[in-house]
C-alpha cells in the first residue's frame, strides 16, 4: 500500500521517527489510525447515549414528567459526564 501525505503530515511523522517513540514511520501511522479507531468508537458511544437520553427525556415529557433543572444546569451535567467543555 502506498500512501501519500502533506508535507506537514510528513514532517510529523518523520518528526515521532526522530523522537525515538517510533522506529518508523509505519509505526506512526498504524498509531495514529489505532487512536482514530478509538476517537470514532468513543464518539459513536457518545451519539448512542445521546439518542438513549432523548429518548427517556422524550418518554418523560409524554408522561408529563418534567426537570426543574435550566438548560444550562443540564448542560453542564451532560459535558461533565462526558468529559466534554
């Protein structure tokens, strides 16, 4: 497989080679598409609880059951459940 990178991309990779971390510059790349792997499976974690609290907030208001919590009380406890800000 031959891959073709920006000279920035390049630069980085040879720049992780030249650190010592890596010994070459397959290793950086197969780094790098393991975290994305990562990245995408916490974001498709994330989107999954998002829909699964729609859903209960959605049921909730159908039954009539409402939070005396603000938009931004609620917003906070969402990013500090996700470690997100």
């Amino acid at each position: 497989m031959h891959v073709s990178l920006t000279e920035n991309l390049e630069t980085m990779v040879k720049s992780k080679v030249k650190s010592g971390l890596y010994n070459n510059a397959s290793e950086v790349i197969r780094e790098a598409l393991r975290m994305m792997h990562e990245r995408d499976a916490t974001v498709k974690a994330r989107y999954a609880d998002f829909r699964h609290q729609a859903v209960l907030g959605y049921e909730q208001g159908e039954r009539g059951e409402f939070s005396t919590r603000s938009f931004d009380e609620i917003e906070k406890a969402i990013e500090a459940k996700h470690g997100v800000s």
